[in-house]
C-alpha cells in the first residue's frame, strides 16, 4: 500500500470514529468543552442584554444548541434557532 493511501485510510478511520462518538458526545454533552463554552457566551449575551443569568436558561439553549448542531445542523443556524427559542420559551 502507498504512502497516500496508507494516509486516506488513516483519516477515514479518523472520520467514521468521530461520527460513531457523535453519539457519545451528546450523552457527555454536560461536561463538553462545547457545553461550557455555550454557558459562558449566555452569560456574557444575558449581561450585554442587562439580563439576570439563569442557569435553566442557559442549560436549555446550550442543549437545542449542542442537539441541533449535531443534527448536522451549522454553528450559526444553530446558534439563531436556539436563541429565537429560548426568547420565545422564557420570554426574553
């Protein structure tokens, strides 16, 4: 086997186990990097908007957001959809 394909084998296998932990990473969803970076944006968006942080806030946007991003769903896409719920939802 070449060296290139040697390589595309490598980083398919790399691929298809970051696909298969997808899964894994929404049961780990609390503790992710992902999930404490969303907290912290709410908190400072909630103080720029001169809004009191609330922890069922920001622990529901950050789940639509880390649900909706791994249904394939963009950063940005999934950013908008789940703040336009979140004022829905919580009246904000």
């Amino acid at each position: 086997m070449g060296s290139i394909t040697k390589k595309f084998v490598l980083v398919s296998l790399f691929l298809l186990w970051g696909f298969i932990n997808s899964e894994y990473l929404a049961e780990t969803q609390k503790d992710s990097f992902i999930n404490l970076f969303c907290i912290e944006s709410i908190k400072v968006e909630m103080s720029k908007a001169n809004l009191n942080y609330d922890e069922k806030i920001a622990k529901d946007t950050c789940d639509c957001y880390l649900r909706e991003f791994l249904n394939s769903t963009s950063h940005q896409n999934s950013i908008d959809k789940c703040k336009s719920e979140a004022k829905k939802k919580f009246n904000l």
